[in-house]
C-alpha cells in the first residue's frame, strides 16, 4: 500500500519521471548551472478550429511560487535507488532561479507559437515540464471548448453544469475557471464560485419533484421557498401535458399574488426544439412572455446550433459533461521544447528535426508579436522573432508564410504588440494578477479583434503564424546542415 503523502499543496513531485533521472544526468555531468531556454507551444487547434485561448496561467504562477522539495519528497526519491546524494541534497536546497514569460490569459492563440517560455538553469526549466504542461494545457482545453460553444449559442446565456461529469477535483474547480473566463454566465461548481468568485447557478433535480406526492406541490414548494428566483425543472414527468401547466399554475396561483414573476423553466430531456416550440407558446399564451426556458440534456455546440436552425425557442443552455471535458476532442497538445543551450557564455540555438514536419521545432530564444492593422482594429497575423529583434512601426513590414516563401504580404499601417509577458526573472515573480472578471473582459475584447472567418466552425480561414526574415533564414540554416546538429 503507497504512503499517503502529508502536504497535498506541494506539487513538486508532481513530474514525470524522466525529468528527476535527466536533472540527476545534468548534475552529474556538471550542467546544473548550465542555461536553457523552453519553449510551450502547441500543433493543432482543438475540434479544427481556428483559434485556443490561452488560460492556466495563474495556477502557474502558484505552483512556481511553492516550489520545493519536503524531506518526505526526498527520502522517497533517495528510497529509489537512483539518484546521487548530492543531487537529492541539491533539491532540499532547491530555490527556483528561472525566467519565465508567457502569454496573458484570455488571449486568443495559435498554433506553433511560444505561449509560455522559461529561461534558466537547465535542471530547473526540465523539472517544471509536466506541471507546467498540464496546468496550461487542461484550461486552455476547457476555455477554448467553451469559446465554441458560446459562439453556438449566438448570444445566449451558457451555464457551465459539468462538476459531477468532471475528470476529477482540479478538472471541476478549474475547468469552471477556465469556461468563465471564456465567457460562460457562472458555474453549478460551488467550490469554483467561492475560490473564484464565480456566478453560481442552479435549482432543483428531478429528486426533488419525486420527493412530493405531485408535481404541483413540489414547484409549489420551491416558489415559496426562492419567490424571486423561482425556476422550476419541468420534464419530470411528461413536460407539456402536466410540466409546463403545472408552471403556470404555480406562477399564477403563488408567485403573481406575492407580486413575483416566474423566471424560468428547465428542461432537461426529450426533443429539445420541439418541446420549447411549444412550452414558449403555452408560456406566452398564459402572458410569461417574460419567463424564459433553458434547457440541458448532454448539449454542445453542434447541438445547440442544430436546435438554433430548427427554430428552438430557447433563451439559454446548461452544458455539463461535453464542456467540462471537451468530449469530442479531450486533449490539448501542448509541448515543451528545448531552444537554445548556453554553454561557455555563448547562446547555441538548438532545434528538433522529425520526419513529421509538424514536429520540427523553430531554434532560439524568441519573442511573439501581435500585429494589428491600426484602421480596422482587427489582427492580420503573428510574427515569431528572435527575442533581440524589434519592430519597427513607422515602416513596411513584409511577412511571409514560413512553409511556403512566395506567399507574402507587406503591412503598412500597423502596430505591433508582444504578447510572451514576463512572471518571473530570476525566480521572483512579476505577474500581475487581474481580477478574473477583468479576464474575462480581455478574453472578449481579444476575441473581438479576430476576423470571422477566423472563428467559423467549418474550414476557419488559417491564421498566419509567420517567422521574421533572420529565425527563418536561422532555421534554414539547420535544415541544409549549415549548422551542426548535435546528433
């Protein structure tokens, strides 16, 4: 039976472990001080589509923050068999010295470009890599599925329900993190709306309908119990021939004599377009055109955009298991490579070849530029450069599609944003924490920068990841042998 570890909060060993064997090589050999420079990008969008949203970088920032190895943590490793006595010494002294940047929550990313980039002494940048991966990988997932979704829904309100659907404690808490900042309207995850002050939302469950001896006496029930927040669960039992009368009646029979409105009804199975067709009709037959019909029932964005087109009659939507895991695509394939090695004072970029072409790297340190064109306000493209090139505004700018030359635009008026933002220089952080309704602000003021064509749900128009002029030609040279690969 394993050892049940005693602080839960300390994520250090949460690694693979490969990365605690490579520290060890790196110290035994006499690179513990040596510098590297990582690089986190991803290779393809999620569901095809034409951008991810970058989330996660808070609970990077925390985990960073309580870096560090207990004795527990080292008299296991020590237990191992494996690891020298002055590494495992090395680690109860641990002190993270790295710089790291990265790209500010909220904002729309694509696919090839750093998003998160670490400097810094080699065995520190290595054992980061899996907490770092899963931190940002799981919420940009999450943010990206839930972007989707509320651009189905066409301006109505998305409630996250997925916490009992959830792969576990974090994905539940930070899953709900992730969809709020995407836009969602709240979360039924309670503990997600107390760390996060989050909108929580929810009512009733079918128990509670089958706990009274009729239908009516339950939304009778309730009413009296929340008259200014009474929605009622309408499809326990048969929806249109008991369900929605019994809503009514309970509107106007409990709530309107205690000057209250019903706000809402649910429905949670059966044909959605059909059944809110016609529970709208009931509804506004009865004079609640005011109160308005959610619905539920595994929906998604293909769902939603189906239900849309059928004419449903439906205000808002709770999407549980479908966001919370991203069900039709659950996995966000963000890597971390190495870049660039510094040995001996001299700064040697490094760069992965594969005979897939997707998993060529691109060497060097490196910033991220944003460029936007100034008239319109929208994006026109991202510029990967070295990190000691700048842009200058004031003249052209010729871009170019890295994988194939002859395709080129030249930008005139346009400004030029970098978007890899520094959290930590040498081991102190410099994040900014922002308020996650100042996040989410963000998130949709980025969003609205992007083209349509880029956020269509069918062939999204592809947007421009370019190098500048010197990484290419960089790149060039390790691809005709100009400079040695380290093979």
């Amino acid at each position: 039976m394993g050892k049940k570890r005693s602080d839960r909060n300390n994520l250090s060993m949460l690694t693979d472990f490969y990365e605690l064997t490579m520290s060890n090589g790196y110290f035994k050999t006499g690179m513990k001080e040596t510098i590297a420079v990582f690089d986190m990008f991803f290779r393809n969008v999620p569901q095809r589509g034409g951008f991810a949203i970058m989330a996660g970088v808070e609970q990077l920032v925390d985990y960073l923050l309580n870096l560090h190895f207990s004795e527990e943590d080292l008299d296991y490793l020590k237990g191992l068999g494996l690891f020298d006595d002055d590494f495992i010494d090395y680690l109860r002294h641990f002190e993270f010295a790295c710089d790291v940047w990265a790209i500010p929550e909220g904002t729309p990313i694509f696919p090839g470009e750093p998003i998160v980039k670490v400097k810094g002494p080699i065995i520190q940048a290595q054992l980061i890599e899996t907490m770092l991966l899963l931190t940002v990988n799981h919420q940009s997932l999450i943010a990206t599925k839930s972007s989707r979704i509320l651009r189905a829904a066409q301006g109505r309100e998305i409630m996250e329900f997925g916490a009992r659907r959830a792969q576990g404690v974090d994905a539940s808490v930070l899953g709900a993190r992730a969809a709020y900042i995407a836009g969602v309207a709240g979360t039924s995850c309670t503990l997600a709306g107390m760390i996060f002050n989050i909108p929580v939302l929810g009512t009733m469950a079918h128990s509670w309908v089958q706990a009274f001896d009729t239908e009516y006496e339950a939304f009778k029930a309730y009413a009296l119990a929340y008259p200014d927040h009474c929605q009622l669960l309408v499809d326990t039992y048969n929806t249109l021939k008991c369900g929605v009368p019994n809503a009514i009646r309970v509107a106007k029979e409990v709530l309107e004599p205690m000057g209250c409105r019903l706000k809402a009804i649910r429905i949670d199975s059966g044909d959605l377009a059909y059944l809110s067709i016609n529970a709208r009709k009931m509804l506004d037959e009865a004079g609640m055109e005011d109160c308005s019909i959610t619905v539920s029932s595994s929906v998604d964005e293909q769902l939603i955009r189906g239900l849309l087109h059928q004419g449903a009659k439906i205000d808002s939507f709770g999407v549980g298991e479908r966001l919370i895991t991203s069900r039709d695509d659950p996995v966000f394939n963000g890597v971390y490579k190495l870049s660039l090695v510094e040995e001996n004072g001299v700064a040697e970029p490094r760069m992965k070849l594969s005979d897939n072409p997707e998993k060529v790297t691109n060497p060097g340190d490196k910033q991220v530029y944003r460029l936007y064109n100034k008239e319109t306000g929208f994006v026109e493209a991202d510029l990967i450069t070295l990190v000691h090139e700048t842009i200058d505004e004031s003249k052209p700018l010729t871009i170019f599609d890295p994988a194939h030359t002859w395709k080129r635009k030249t930008l005139y008026n346009f400004r030029a944003e970098p978007l890899l933002q520094p959290i930590f220089i040498k081991g102190k952080s410099c994040y900014q924490a922002r308020d996650i309704e100042e996040i989410r602000a963000y998130c949709q003021e980025q969003l609205d920068t992007l083209w349509d064509s880029i956020k269509r749900f069918e062939n999204p128009q592809e947007y421009y990841v370019d190098l500048s002029q010197e990484l290419w030609e960089l790149k060039e040279k390790f691809l005709h042998g100009e400079i040695e690969l380290k093979g």
